[in-house]
C-alpha cells in the first residue's frame, strides 16, 4: 500500500488543527471569567460611591436641620423671652420623598441645645447635635 505524499500531508494538518481549536477555546473561557471578575469589581465599586454619596448627602441634610433649628431657636427667643422650645418633625415629602426629619430644640436659659435626626424613618438615621448660646 502507497501512501501519496498529498495524503499524508492532509492527515498531518488535521490532526495539528484540532489541538489548537481546543486550546482556543480554553483561551477564551479563561478571557472571559477574567472580564466577568473586572466588571464584577467595577459593579461593585460603583455600587460602593454610590451608597456613599447618598449618606453624604444626608449627613450634610441633617448639618442643615441642626442649623436651621438654631435661627428658628434665635427668631423665637427674640420674639417670646419665656420660649423653652419645640420638637420640629418634617414628614416624608417635605425633604425627600421617602424621609421624614426631626429637629428637637431645647433652650435652657441663654442656652440652645439642637438635635437634628436625618431620615428620622430609617433604622439608623444620621445625628446632629449642636449647642449655642443665644444672644440677647
């Protein structure tokens, strides 16, 4: 039996081909699960600032309640000497749409006591507590 020299090459180039198809393909898998962990991280990482700009924000929320609880403290003891304060709550959809706020003021003497909770409705809201003393 002859083998023609055509033939044999045509055996060589399939068998050649076929480990490499295979190798391909693990090459890509391993390409993709590379890529799948890097925007798995970048989602995360997004996720991450992104959770963290809210309570940025209503940290910053709860700094302004505490003031603004402050000049209304100041308005009210110019206008009523005898004035000891209140308790302020804002309902959802005054600030926020979900949120409600709470703003307790306390005057003892020349003395002004403010405590800001921003959102007064989650589970652990943000705290600001600021003390002055008012002038007459």
């Amino acid at each position: 039996m002859k083998l023609k020299v055509s033939s044999i090459s045509s055996l060589n180039a399939i068998h050649v081909t076929a480990p490499r198809r295979g190798a391909a393909s693990i090459v890509a898998i391993a390409v993709l699960v590379i890529l799948s962990g890097i925007m798995a991280q970048q989602v995360r990482r997004v996720l991450m600032e992104r959770r963290q700009m809210r309570n940025e924000v209503a940290y910053l929320q709860t700094e302004k309640l505490a003031n603004a609880g402050l000049l209304l403290a100041q308005k009210s003891k110019s206008e009523n000497a005898v004035w000891t304060g209140l308790t302020w709550n804002l309902p959802p959809g005054s600030i926020h749409q979900t949120n409600s706020a709470e703003v307790v003021i306390t005057v003892q003497e020349d003395s002004c006591t403010v405590v800001a909770r921003y959102p007064a409705n989650a589970e652990i809201p943000f705290q600001v507590t600021q003390t002055r003393k008012l002038a007459p």
